[in-house]
C-alpha cells in the first residue's frame, strides 16, 4: 500500500464518518461542523487527484462561504433550541439516497451492466430501436500505465473554459447562483423577527409538544417535562 493509498482511505472514513454523522445527529450545530470537516476531506481528494484549483474552491466557496453562513444561520436563529427534535422526511431520504447511490454504482462501479431499453414497457415505445448498451466497468486504476502529468497550463485553460458556451460557462452560473441564493436564505433565516412571529412560533411549538405529550400519555409512557419547549409544559397540564 503506498502513501497516496493511505491518505485516500484515512480522508475515505472521515468523508463517510462526518457525512453520517451530519444526517443523524439532532444537534444542527454540531452536524454544521461535521458538514464542514465532510468538505474539508472532499477537498483533500481535489490535492490527491493535483487539482489544485478544485481544491481552493472547495475551501473558498463551501467551507469558507457555505458553511459559514450555515452555522451564523443556526446560531442566529432563535427559539432553534426549543424545538421539538423531529425529521418526518427521514424515511423518505434515505430511500432516496439508497436509489442515487445504486444507479451511481451501475454507471461509474466496477461491475459492467449490460441496459437494453428496447425490452422495457414503457421505454420501448419511444426508443424501440435502442441498442443494448454497457455501463459501468470502469477502470479506474490504469493497469500498468503511469498518470499522465497535468499540464502546465491547464489553469489558463480552465480558465477560458469557464467563460466559454460549450464547455463550463453554465456550470459556472449555477454554482454562481447557488451561491446568492444561500446567501438570501441565510439571510431569510436569521433575520430579526417581530414579536409576533415569535409568540406565533412559541405558540405552534406548545401545541406540538403537547400533542406529542398526550400521545406518550395514551401510549402508557411519562412525558418527560424537562424536554418540553418552554411554554409547553404549561400547555400540557390543560389537557
């Protein structure tokens, strides 16, 4: 095992680590933080792959500029405490995930499958003179071939490229516009509330808590007050 191989599996099980860790703690702090390290390790595979400039950007615009604003986001958001910790849209992530990551692993794994759309229901109204075709099968590791070395002037071409229609222009835009509209929505979420959103939300919260409280107390199990928002607490003894 070389070195190169070494730093790949160490930065590996630090991506995967802090990447599980962001979806299943309930602390939104300490998953900004592991969402951070999650980007520095994607940023080390940008060094190991000598993409330099990837690398910077990684830093610049996701750990420097994302993430950042996600935790002032989470800091400045008020009442972020007293909520009740709950994801209904777990389940439905995971599927999700699960789905992305098996088509992913046809198309880029090591395994080759052989797709012939011609015999699909559906599909083979539209394309019933499709081929069959192979994916996957990709070797990543040149057998026996050494990496060609980067050329020296491929950050001016990659430069040119980013301005350029038939390359990387529009890729180049969205990032752009993905990053405006984190910034809007960072701003949305820690803006200074009226009071009457806050007593709204306070409001909501108590209601909440206390539909969760009598279900636990239907259920033969004791509510526990401590976890309570403040203000449910109150709320709960009325019913």
């Amino acid at each position: 095992m070389t070195i190169q191989q070494a730093i790949f599996i160490l930065l590996a099980l630090v991506i995967l680590g802090s990447a599980i860790f962001v979806v299943t703690t309930r602390n939104l702090f300490r998953a900004a933080l592991m969402m951070m390290l999650t980007f520095f390790g994607v940023a080390g595979l940008f060094v190991l792959l000598e993409i330099g400039l990837f690398a910077v950007a990684q830093v610049l615009i996701y750990i420097g500029a994302i993430s950042i604003l996600i935790i002032f986001a989470v800091m400045l958001t008020r009442g972020m405490q007293g909520m009740v910790p709950r994801n209904s849209q777990a389940t439905a992530a995971a599927v999700v995930a699960g789905i992305i990551f098996f088509v992913l692993l046809l198309l880029f794994g090591p395994l080759r499958t052989t797709v012939d759309v011609a015999r699909w229901p559906v599909i083979s109204l539209i394309a019933g003179n499709a081929s069959p075709r192979d994916v996957g099968g990709i070797q990543w590791t040149p057998a026996g071939q050494p990496i060609p070395p980067v050329p020296e002037t491929y950050i001016a071409d990659f430069g040119r490229a980013l301005v350029d229609l038939n390359q990387y222009l529009l890729p180049f835009l969205l990032i752009a516009f993905l990053v405006d509209v984190v910034l809007a929505g960072a701003i949305f979420v820690a803006r200074q509330r009226r009071p009457a959103e806050v007593i709204e939300d306070r409001q909501r919260q108590a209601e909440e808590a206390a539909e969760e409280a009598e279900a636990m107390r239907q259920a033969g199990m004791k509510p526990d007050a401590a976890a309570l928002p403040e203000g449910a607490v109150a709320s709960t003894a009325d019913h």
